[in-house]
C-alpha cells in the first residue's frame, strides 16, 4: 500500500494476556519506529529500528514488552502479560532516513489496545 | 535530546495568520527542527523541517532565528480543518540513534 499500514486498528484484551501488534511500513523505508500514546499525551517513543536491528530500544518500558523485524520490513510489538496500564495508542512510522528530510516520519493511524 | 516547550492551546479564526513558538533552549548544534500535526484518531504528519533562518513549503513557514533557541510555525489564513494538536520536534536525524521526542503540543482551535 502507499502508507504506513497498522493492524489491529483496535484490540481489546483481559489483563494477563499476551497481544500482537503489527506494522508493515512503506516499501523501502529502512528506519522503523514505535510510539506509545496515551490520551492527552505526545507520543512516546518505544524503540527505533534500522533494517533488521533494533538501533535504539531504551523507550521499552519494561521487560514485557518486545519488538521484532526479522526482514527489515514487517514488524511486530509484542506485549506479554499486558497491565491496564498498558491501554494506550501504539503508533508505527517509517522513514526512508535519508536526504535532508530525514526527519520526516511517515505514521500510520495506529492500534488503540484497551487491556481490561 | 533538546527539551521543548509550547503553549498548551491556541484558539484563532478562519483566514487568521496563527503563529506557534516552541522554545528549545539547549538545542545542539546538529539538531534539526521538525514539526508536526495531529488530528484525532490518525498519527502525525509531517509539516516542515529547517536548520536556521526561515523554510516555507506549501502549506507553512518555520522561522528560526539566529540562536536557534526557538522557532515559530507559521500557519498562512488557517481554515476549521487545521484544528489539531501540533508538536515541536528537536533532534538529529541523520544516520542511526534517533530518538525522535514529542512534547505535549500546542492544541489549536480554528473557529469561523
């Protein structure tokens, strides 16, 4: 497709639960990105991906949460034994990451999880 | 990463010029500045990016001056669609290590 495709656009899981969340970002696009937005909020970086290799996941909050792009294009965040803290907006972007609008993410409409 | 700060809200009138500064104090040298709009329920889009001076593209301007411990986001004759929330990025992004921060933008409210 021509964007940033998300899914689920929406989950809606028990507490404890394991839950999936995948990005399939712009073809060519080499740099990956999730953010965490809760309501009111910026959003929240989660970990940065360039290629195949998590360049940068200090914005993981915990152990619990992972994230993976095994072919440089495709991911997945995965949240393991999801908290009701936890409910929130789980954006995706991709950046062809060269030229000089580097800087210039392209988002998909994102997975809104309610953990209940 | 340079910390930055933005009015909570703004409030304007259709065909008004809407001007939205964010300060950056401790920007580094190699930071960009990049800013962006968020309507409800989508992810945020990109408007501009610049180094120094003044960049205008199609849809705004971004002002920058010399220091570059600010910058202004011109909107030109705003319309109701661009009520949003719009967030002032600071940050390199060249190469690997980004770590592209948002703040808690500045909700802007276009009325007729």
């Amino acid at each position: 497709g021509a964007g940033v495709s998300q899914t689920p656009s929406n989950k809606v899981t028990e507490k404890g639960k394991y839950v999936e969340l995948r990005c399939d970002p712009i073809s060519g696009h080499t740099a990956l990105y999730w953010y965490r937005q809760s309501l009111g909020q910026g959003p929240e970086f989660l970990i940065y991906f360039q290629g195949t290799g998590a360049a940068d996941d200090s914005g993981l909050p915990n152990d619990r949460f992972f994230a993976v792009r095994p072919e440089g294009s495709v991911s997945t965040l995965k949240i393991q034994r999801t908290e009701r803290g936890d409910s929130a907006v789980y954006l995706c972007a991709s950046s062809p990451q060269t030229g000089a609008r580097s800087g210039e993410l392209f988002f998909g409409e994102g997975s809104r999880l309610t953990v209940l | 990463l340079a910390k930055t700060t933005q009015p909570i809200s703004m409030d304007s009138y259709e065909g008004q010029e809407v001007n939205i500064t964010c300060s950056h104090n401790n920007i580094a040298t190699n930071d960009y500045i990049t800013w962006y709009q968020q309507f409800p329920s989508q992810g945020p889009r990109f408007i501009i990016q610049g180094y120094k001076t003044k960049v205008t593209n199609e849809v705004a301007s971004l002002f920058i001056p010399a220091d570059r411990k600010s910058s202004t986001l011109s909107l030109p004759r705003v319309s109701l669609s661009d009520t949003a929330v719009y967030y002032c990025l600071v940050g390199v992004f060249t190469g690997g290590g980004n770590k592209l921060t948002f703040g808690t933008g500045t909700q802007l409210k276009v009325e007729l």
